[in-house]
C-alpha cells in the first residue's frame, strides 16, 4: 500500500533520516525528517497554473509547534494551539528566507509550505530539522526549485566550533560565558544563501570562520537530500520561464532616459514620486496588447534594476551620490521624552528611530511557554513600523512577521552588552518607533536602543551599533559592496547583509541573498567594509554621550537581599499573609524567588527601607553580646517582656534590671517604655536572656565591671 523511501546518515552526535511515501500522500511533496527524536514533518503544495495578473511569488510558509511533541498540554482557556508563537514566526521566516531566490525565475504560483513539530527530544532544535525537511520536500516534489538547500547551526566554546549544539546551551546565552555564538547557516553545496545568528562580540575572523565551518557540515546533507530525491522524486513539473525580452525592450526604448534621469534624485520621496511619472510616460507609449501583458510589471522591474546597478559596479556610482563604503549623516539624540525612563532618536538618512526604554521590576519580565520548558525574559524589544513612515496611508494591525523579525535581530545586537540580572535587577523594556525609512530600519533599532538604555541609566557593557550592506552582483563576477544601503538598493540589488556590534566585536550578524548565494571572498570584504562603516556610527553615537545618564525619577528602584531558602516561607507567611502585610504597609513591590533573592521595588526610597527593614526583622538572628534598643510589651512579677529585634520579644529577668533588689519590675519600668538591653544568651530551651543592667540606658554604653567584680549573670 505505501511506497516508502528512507535515507539516513551520521550528522554530528546524532542520526539524521528522511523518509517520505507514508504518510500525506495527496500533497505534492512529503518528507518527516529526524534528528535524535526529533521529528518535523514538512509538506508542499503548490498551484499548477498562476492567477492572471500575477506579478509577484506568492510563497507562504507555516512552522508549528505541537505540544504534543514534547508530551505538554498548550496553556490558555481554549486547551489548544493558537496563533504562532515568535519562535514560530521566527522559524518560517528562515525557512523562507533561503529557499525563496533558489525557485526559477518567472515561477508566480501559489506555493504552500507546512511544516509540523512531530517529536522533540528536548536536545536538538527543530528549526533546522524544519529547515531540512522543507528543503527535501521541495526537492521531490516537482516544483521547479533550484536546490537542495540545508542548514546547520554553530556554537562557538574555547575557540572552537560546535556543530549542532544542544538546546540547553543555546538557551539565554547572556549568562552562559562559555558559550559564544548561535548561529544559524543555510546554503546550497556550493555557496550561502543565508545567515542569522547572536553573537557576543566576535572578530570578523571568527564569524567568517562560523560560517565556512556551517557550510562544509551542511553539504553531506545536500547530498543525502539529492540520493532521496534520485529514488522518489516526481517528475518536474513542465515550467518554462516567460519570455518577455521583446515587451522589456520596449519599455526600455520608451521610457530608459525618463527612468535614468528619475533615479538620480537623491532625495527618496522627489524620486519615489519622479519614478511613478516615468512609469505612466512608459505606459502611453506602450500598445493596449503590451500594456495587458502580466509579465509588464517584471519588465519594469528589470529596467530599475538595470539603471540603479548600471554604474554601481563599473563606476562605483550610487543613486544618491555616496561612496560605495560612505554612511549617510548621523545625528543622534538622547532624553527627549521628559516622562520616560530613556529615550533616543537616531536619525541616518531617510531612516529615523524614535526608541523608548522603560526599566520594569520582576513582575514584567515575560513568561514564555515554550516546547523545551517554560522560562521568563527580563528584556524586551518591539519594533513598530508604521505605514506614515515610508509615506504611505496603509493599514494598521497586529505586528507582523516583518516587525517581529527585526525586532528579533535588533534584541540579539544588544543581549550581549546588557548586565547581568544580578547586576541590574531590572526588566528592560525597549519600543523602536520607525518614524522614516529608508534602508535597514532594524540597525537604526541597534543604535537608538544603546543610546536609550544608557539615557535611562543601563550600565551597558559599550554602545552597539548597526549597518547594513548591499550588494549588486553581475553575471561575469564582478561586483560591488554597498554600505549603509537605500531602501531602493536593497529592493533592486542581490544582499540584504545587516551586521551589528560594538568596537571590539560582532553581536548579530543576519544576512539573506537573492542570487544563487556568495563566495568567501565577498563575505570576507562585506565584513571588513561593514566593521569601518560600525566604527563610524559608533563614533557618532559617542558624540550624543557626554557623560553618565542621571537614573529617572520615574523609573522605580529595585534594591535585592539574599536570604536562607529556609526562611522563605517565613517572609511569604500562611497564605502569602505576610508578604502582603509588608507590601500594605511599605508600599514598595517585593518579589521572592525559590534561590531566597528578594527584589523590593518602588519609586520611593523611604519605602524601600521600610519593606527592607521589616523582611530583615523576620529572617535575621539577634547577635549575642549585641546591646539593642527595645520597648517593653508586657510587665509580669519575675521580669519585663521587651521587644528588641523586629517581632522578637525576650525576658529581662528582675534580677537583670537593676544593680539593686526590686519588689517589683513595676517599680522602676511601664509598658511601652524604651529602654536598651544586652542579649546576654539563650537559655537551653532556646529562649532569649536580656539585661538592662549592663548598659547605660541614657547613653547605649555597656557598663564594664571594675577590676574584682564580678558581673552578675
């Protein structure tokens, strides 16, 4: 009844095997790939005519984590999965990311990618079992898809590169300083089609050395992908590339001039407006039967490309004037918002951040419910990028994969010089505003991030900053870096190549290509040009940081105290009573950990004292020998009660009171009298001795006995 083909190989520590035939039989391409116990399953579908008027690739790809996976039941009301998680998004995005440009050129038809977590062994991550998969199913399934691809990921120890590193390892990375790197390589045998990672402050060597080191482990499973696909693989699907050499060249004998004269405004909206006007001057020239043809968008396209990449690799000539390796002009500010914690506005270009940052207490950090167990996050980023600032009048919704992708990249540019949690207790929250774009509004994420942090008083290990490169790349070659690329040269040329880090060090790093991948020697001078282009902008940035940042006003205080695990029921009390006395009564915020680490947070300080002050009196032991001020509670014929250390009470004995005999305590005290006392001990059935005979009550001396006396015990 089935068919099954299965291929296996030794990958690293673990087993990797891709099998198809059993099961989604009806979908064009089906193959479960498993690495230890983790298994994906990936499934392609894809139209066999394109709709009419079709200009663009309408790719869609979907990765799903079942709970079921790991043996977990989802959280929430419903009981079941719901919208992707950000890991979710952030896998589909790079599954899509390096098989997109590899699809024939011209293919416009509606393609769809599922791929579903089966099986996670809690050890190895199934974004790269997903990415595999996907790579596989594609490969058998007819579509004309220019692979395989693969992928791997790299961790970086003692300078060394790990293949495939466990979750655990490469889970909150801030507090692990062995280990370096996540990185994430995808590419064909031949060269890298994409790069996505988080890094704490590699050289340009070292992150070379990452990704050449990923792409050798990546080929053998292009080649296991490919002996797959030589026993099951469906026929290719019968797809000729449009030919639309005769309707380009008259679009470009109508208009190539108009559309030349159009790119060479520098200023965005003057030639965003100025290219309309040449395309409409193209169209009237143009016959009814050319302007119907759906191929007349591509040969657009194909014009910009062929004015803007002209002169960029013969003459080093931009579409705004610059230098191939020149940054646009930097002005950065900082503490604008009179009423927030830090605030920045970065301002590169066209391109302008408006970053917030606002410092929480433990009840913000972010609770994560994740396949491989749940855990909390102390530092947020979220990247807005609203329609107004490309000047457009869009739609307004819920944040898309564009905004969670970039905001992703720019929280992995800044994890690594952030403090430790023990260091700075603080959840830090940090809102990008994209106000203008135009180019790599993600960087400009990085740089107002760091400047905002360190207004709101963060101690930042150094700034970071961030700079996208470009590439136009020809067919005998040749080609051309970019920095700090317009938004019209990344949408016309071949690499969108973002690198982020301080002065000593790379800290993210996430590039995607749009050809057939890049060699070494392109990486190598895209990051040498790229670490010139992040010195500069650094040293701009610097120029906005005269000094120290004053700690907000409104930003609340956060001061920690570690205490013995067994005291902490004392402090929480039956029922959280106590916890929430103290919380009444000093007005402050105060979090317990299961480590016996209290954070007490408020913007007042007196508070703070005051919540301090009381959870010290519950876990703290009284010093014997100590003298301590006290109040007596209670009178009784044999000694006084007196309070003396936060709620502890303890006997100073009638004998204890006074250097002479007594009647009667009454004689000489009251209730609710201050006095002072000397812990003299405890007694064998633990309770507390006092005296108030060995300390001179007005002063809080003790009295040391002459030579010969002995003192009274």
């Amino acid at each position: 009844m089935f068919k099954e083909t299965k291929k296996s190989m030794q990958w690293g520590e673990e087993t990797l095997t891709l099998e198809t035939g059993k099961i989604a039989r009806q979908a064009d391409g089906t193959v479960i790939a498993t690495l230890g116990e983790t298994s994906v399953m990936a499934n392609v579908t894809f139209a066999k005519e394109a709709k009419p008027g079709q200009d663009f690739f309408p790719l869609t790809v979907h990765y799903q984590e079942k709970y079921y996976a790991a043996g977990k039941v989802p959280g929430g009301f419903f009981k079941r999965e719901a919208r992707p998680s950000e890991k979710e998004t952030l896998t589909a995005r790079l599954i899509d990311r390096p098989i997109r440009p590899l699809f024939v050129p011209g293919f416009k038809h509606e393609t769809l990618v599922m791929c579903t977590v089966l099986s996670h062994d809690l050890v190895n991550d199934p974004d790269i079992v997903a990415l595999i998969a996907t790579s596989a199913a594609l490969t058998i399934s007819g579509a004309p898809f220019m692979g395989p691809i693969a992928g791997c990921r790299v961790g970086f120890v003692d300078g060394e590169y790990i293949l495939n590193p466990e979750i655990d390892d490469m889970h909150d990375l801030r507090n692990n300083p062995e280990q370096r790197l996540d990185l994430v390589v995808a590419g064909t045998k031949d060269a890298v089609m994409m790069v996505e990672s988080e890094a704490y402050e590699l050289t340009e060597e070292e992150m070379l050395g990452a990704v050449t080191f990923a792409h050798e482990q990546l080929k053998p499973v292009c080649d296991l992908i490919i002996s797959l696909a030589e026993d099951c693989a469906k026929e290719p699907f019968n797809f000729t590339p449009p030919d639309y050499s005769d309707l380009y060249a008259a679009v470009k004998a109508a208009g190539e001039e108009q559309m030349r004269a159009a790119f060479a405004i520098r200023d965005k909206q003057e030639r965003t407006h100025a290219i309309s006007a040449a395309r409409e001057a193209i169209k009237a020239k143009l016959s009814d039967e050319q302007l119907e043809d759906q191929n007349l968008g591509s040969a657009f396209k194909k014009l910009e490309s062929t004015v803007l990449r002209g002169d960029v690799v013969k003459n080093g000539n931009r579409i705004d004037g610059r230098r191939l390796d020149e940054i646009r002009p930097i002005v950065c500010e900082t503490g604008l918002l009179p009423r927030t914690h830090g605030s920045s506005l970065f301002t590169r270009g066209e391109t302008q951040a408006l970053v917030v940052t606002t410092l929480g207490t433990g009840d913000d950090e972010q609770f994560i419910d994740a396949l491989h167990g749940n855990f909390k996050s102390n530092f947020l980023l979220h990247y807005n990028f609203p329609p107004y600032s490309v000047g457009e009048a869009g739609r307004v919704g819920a944040p898309g994969r564009r905004e969670i992708g970039h905001g992703k990249l720019a929280w992995r540019a800044l994890q690594a010089v952030l403090p430790p949690a023990t260091d700075f207790p603080y959840t830090v929250r940090l809102v990008s505003e994209i106000t203008e774009s135009n180019g790599s509004s993600s960087m400009a994420s990085v740089c107002g991030g760091s400047l905002s942090m360190m207004d709101a008083g963060v101690p930042l290990k150094t700034s970071v900053a961030g700079v996208a490169m470009g590439l136009v790349l020809e067919e005998d070659g040749s080609f051309a870096i970019l920095s700090d690329i317009l938004g019209d040269e990344d949408h016309l040329g071949d690499m969108d190549f973002k690198v982020a880090g301080t002065a000593d060090g790379i800290t993210s790093l996430q590039m995607d290509i749009k050809v057939a991948g890049i060699t070494p020697e392109i990486m190598k001078k895209a990051l040498e040009q790229a670490k010139a282009g992040r010195l500069h902008i650094l040293g701009e940035m610097n120029k906005a940081l005269s000094g120290a940042a004053e700690f907000s006003v409104h930003a609340p205080r956060i001061e920690t105290m570690q205490i013995p695990t067994d005291k902490i029921r004392e402090v929480i009390g039956s029922g959280g009573k106590v916890i929430r006395e103290i919380v009444e009564v000093s007005g402050a915020k105060v979090d317990i950990n299961d480590e016996g680490i209290i954070k007490i947070a408020s913007p007042n300080g007196e508070s703070i004292k005051k919540a301090y002050d009381m959870i010290w009196s519950i876990v703290a032991e009284p010093e014997e020998g100590k003298v301590y001020d006290g109040k007596v509670v209670k009178l009784v014929d044999f000694g006084a009660f007196v309070n003396f250390f936060g709620k502890r009470d303890g006997l100073v004995h009638v004998s204890q009171i006074e250097n002479r005999r007594l009647n009667h305590p009454s004689d000489v005290l009251k209730e609710g009298q201050d006095v002072k006392v000397k812990l003299l001990g405890f007694d064998d059935r633990g309770k507390v001795r006092l005296s108030m005979k060995v300390v001179d009550q007005v002063t809080g001396e003790e009295i040391v006995p002459e030579k010969g006396e002995k003192e009274a015990e």
